[in-house]
C-alpha cells in the first residue's frame, strides 16, 4: 500500500531523531530504577519483523515505533527488530527480495547494525534515520546516516562484506519462517509473543496492558485514561 500520512520533513525528523536518542539514553540511566519497580515480572517484549522498503513497514518505523519513546513506555519495553519481512530463501541459500535488490542489501545492513551496536541507542537511531532517507524516496543516500549520527561505519562495512550480515540474514529468515502462528505481511508486530495483525499501530495499548509492574509510565496512564 502506498499510500501514506503526511508526517514532517526529514530536517524535523532528523531533529526528532537526536531528541529519541537523548530520551534512550536517559531511560537506560534509569533502568536499574525501572528494575526495582518492577516486581520481578519484567520488561514486556516488542518483536518488530520488517523488511526495509516496504511502504507500511517504513510508515510504521518512523511514524509510529517513535511513540514508544514518549512518555517513558520505552523503560517498560525490550524491542527487537527484525530487518527480513517477505523474503525467501533459495538455492546454495540465495535471498530474494520483496521489493528487489535493494532491499535485501538494506535489509542486511541493518542487520549489519544491529549486530555492530546491540543496544538500542545504537542501532535505533541509525535504522531509524536509514528508514526516514527511504520515506522521502532517497534510499540511495542511506550512509548520510552515519555523518549525520557520528557513526563510524567501518564496523557495518566488515560486517556486509565478510558475509558476516548474509548469516545474520539467514538466521532471521529461519526465525521469520517458523514463526507461530506464521507471519501473513509486514509489519508483523508482536507483544509478549502475540502478534497484533492489522491492529500493530495500536501496539502501545497492548504493551501497557501486558505490563505487569507496579512502574507506571505516564504513557500508560495516558492511555488508560484514554480508554476511559
């Protein structure tokens, strides 16, 4: 589906791109807080399978994922992105594509990112940005993405051409495939294990709901008031 929300330029996304990743940082400061608040039930998990540039995937990464760092939801949530959507595996273990060549190197990029900076403030804000460049039908300018974060890209590079992001690819293709119940289209988002079908960009009322600690962020107070 192409058709798609307006939503603010790249120079405010960009802007909107350094605040998140100042609010990631500032929950990660207060995670142990979070983690005595929590009664021992944890963090509720948020799996993300996508694939780089496809329409609603990108829509859902840059115009709707942002909510989870508003209100203090991203202190309650372990998210985890998965760059692989409907791609299939061929023969000698070929990727193909959904929306080409392009996609598959995009995808394993990300890939790339994701195993070089595993926490969140690490490869977040660079997906994030690599997916606000496709939005704007720019995807060829991807490594801006680097200068414009301070990102040494060597470690994304070696990945990539070590074969190294090809792996990571085929472990999220067999993780894709052998989800239960089985994925149908991307976004599939998934909450504590369930997935939301069509009702992904409502994922904050699911986290709030599946959330068990005595940790309210203002998030879930917003929308509990909400559904009132």
């Amino acid at each position: 589906m192409d058709s798609r929300a307006r939503i603010p330029s790249f120079a405010c996304l960009f802007h909107l791109l350094l605040l998140l990743c100042s609010l990631v940082s500032a929950f990660d400061d207060s995670s142990s807080i979070t983690a005595n608040s929590n009664d021992g039930s944890g963090k509720v998990s948020l799996d993300v399978y996508y694939e780089s540039l496809c329409p609603d995937s990108v829509k859902f990464i840059v115009d709707d994922l942002i909510k989870l760092f508003e209100g203090g939801l991203v202190s309650i949530v372990d998210l985890r992105l998965v760059p692989y959507g409907n791609a299939r595996v061929g023969r000698n273990s070929s990727i193909t594509c959904q929306h080409g060549p392009s996609e598959c190197f995009l995808n394993t990029v990300e890939a790339c990112a994701i195993n070089a900076w595993p926490e969140l403030t690490g490869h977040f804000p660079f997906i994030f940005c690599v997916e606000a460049v496709v939005y704007e039908r720019k995807y060829t300018q991807w490594e801006t993405c680097y200068e414009k974060l301070g990102l040494d890209p060597k470690p994304v590079y070696e990945c990539y051409s070590s074969g190294l992001g090809k792996e990571l690819e085929l472990q999220y293709a067999a993780e894709t495939d052998h989800l239960q119940p089985p994925h149908k289209y991307v976004p599939w988002v998934v909450v504590d294990g369930q997935p939301l079908y069509e009702d992904f960009e409502n994922f904050v009322s699911y986290i709030c709901k599946a959330y068990k600690g005595s940790y309210v962020p203002s998030a879930c107070r917003a929308e509990s008031l909400s559904a009132i």
